[in-house]
C-alpha cells in the first residue's frame, strides 16, 4: 500500500471513530436525560408545592403566568411607541430649529 493510501485510510478510520464516539456519547446523554431531567429540581422542597395543587391551580398558574408574560410585552410595545413617538417630535423641532432661526 502506498503512502497516500495509508494516509487516506488512516483519515478514514479517524472520521468512523469520531462519529461512533458521538454517536455512544449522544446516546449516554439521551439516557441520562430521561432517566434524570435536567429541566426541573429534584430537590423535592421546590417542587413540593407544585405538586400539592390540582391539575386545576396548576392550570391556572400557569394561565397568570402566561397572562402576566404577555401582558409584559404588551407594555413594553407600547413603552416603544410612545418613546418613538416623542423621539420623533423632539427630532422635528429640532431640525425645525436648525431651519427656521
């Protein structure tokens, strides 16, 4: 074999071994994951009140919640607008002042 073949053959195996390794490593963080999710505390003192509500509280958090976001970002287009608005105005009289002496 020469040189050139090793080599590329060496290339070769060395991508097949990066990919099965991600490939394992992906699969040990995929069951990890289910087994033990990331996305909530296990400390049971934090969830402890979650869980002692019904469906219906829970439902109706998570409705104030979504309520409260929302209403945020209401707020905050409106905080834009009225400061866009009055940006504007300034830059008319401004640029009216810069004119009109």
């Amino acid at each position: 074999m020469s040189a050139a073949g090793s080599q590329a053959l060496v290339s070769a195996l060395e991508i097949v071994v990066v990919l099965v390794l991600s490939g394992v490593g992906t699969w040990w963080v995929i069951r990890r994951e289910r087994r033990a999710p990331s996305s909530y505390s296990r400390r049971p003192d934090v969830l402890a009140g979650w869980h002692a509500m019904s469906a219906a509280e829970q439902e109706d958090v998570d409705t104030a919640s979504l309520d409260l976001a929302e209403q945020a970002e209401i707020d905050a287009r409106a905080d834009a607008v009225d400061a866009a608005g009055v940006l504007a105005v300034e830059t008319a009289a401004r640029i009216n002042v810069l004119h009109h002496p």
